[in-house]
C-alpha cells in the first residue's frame, strides 16, 4: 500500500485545522478521478492514522468508528459473525455492526442541531446591551437637546415664516389665509 502521509499535496490543496483537504476545482477533480479509498486516505489522514469524520459531503469513509484495539470481548465476537452469513445476524447485531463502522446515520447527520437558538439568543442579548447602552448615554452622558428642538421654539418659528410669508406658493405661507389669520380651508 502506498503510504500518502508522506506525499506532495495537490496543487491548490488546503487543509483546515482538522487536516480536511479543501481544494481547488483542479484538485478536486483530480481527486475525483482516484479510486475513493484513496481519496479517504489522503483528506483523512492526520499525523499517520485516519481520522474518522461524519460528513454529509464524504459519507462512507474506508476507517471505522471503533478501531479493532477499542473492541471489548461480545463486540469481537460480533465483528467475528460479520464475516458469516448476514441473514443470520439479528437486527440488534445489524445495528450495532453499523455502530461499529459509523457513529451517525444519515437521518442524525441531517438532525438540526439547535444551533440558531443559541444564536438568536446570543443577537437578542447584543442588543439588549446596545440598548441599555445607548440609556445610559442618553440620561447621563449626551448633552441635551438644543433650544430649537423644543415644541415652544418650533411653532414660533412656524409664526414667523408665515409672518415674513415664506414660501408663499408651495410652501407654509401657501396654505395660510392672511386675511382670516387663519389656516385655509
């Protein structure tokens, strides 16, 4: 067997952190060509030894869940039944058989997670602390209002452009009748 731990990796290969390869279109091509044990063995492969992944993308890798040194006496004795006839195995033995060669199924692989309850609460409580922020800097750390932004001031100011007649055609005065003092009807 070809040892790939030692191979020059693909161009345009990546491995993340969990020495997952991630490559190119070139490189997955090239990958997609090799025979699938290969492939396993070279996107699995962490220091020396395969590293099994559940992965929707990558489904079936050629390792196994449970390394054969993990095995307990009744789990040996089953593995032993495996190379036998299958129509005899019960369906409790199927299962644990695949229990042995996979930790998820596809349905479990598929299960969502409850993930975004985490993440709605974790926005939610930013924005709580954004908001009890923003509090604390309205009442005692902003300055307050200008004069101008008081009720007082603003009708004032609507009296004296309609006084000096600003905008008579669209605008304020446009809409004042100056001979009844009155808004028009």
């Amino acid at each position: 067997m070809i040892d790939h731990a030692s191979r020059t990796p693909f161009p345009y290969e990546h491995r993340d952190f969990t020495g997952n390869c991630e490559g190119s279109v070139m490189a997955v091509n090239m990958l997609r060509v090799t025979s699938r044990r290969f492939v396993a063995s070279a996107c699995q492969r962490s220091s020396s030894t395969l590293a099994y992944a559940d992965r929707l993308d990558y489904p079936a890798p050629p390792c196994r869940f449970v390394d054969d040194v993990d095995l307990s006496a009744d789990m040996q004795s089953l593995k032993a039944k495996e190379q036998g006839d299958w129509k005899s195995l019960s369906v409790d033995e199927k299962r644990a058989l695949y229990r042995l060669s996979f930790d998820k199924s596809y349905s479990e692989m598929r299960a969502p997670t409850g993930e975004w309850k985490y993440i709605i609460g974790g926005v939610f409580g930013l924005l709580s602390v954004a908001i009890f922020f923003y509090g604390l800097q309205k009442k005692f750390i902003a300055p307050p209002l200008p004069i101008t932004m008081t009720k007082e001031w603003q009708q004032d100011q609507m009296k004296y452009n309609i006084a000096i007649r600003n905008n008579p055609v669209t605008g304020l005065a446009s809409k004042w009748d100056y001979e009844k003092n009155d808004w028009k009807k």
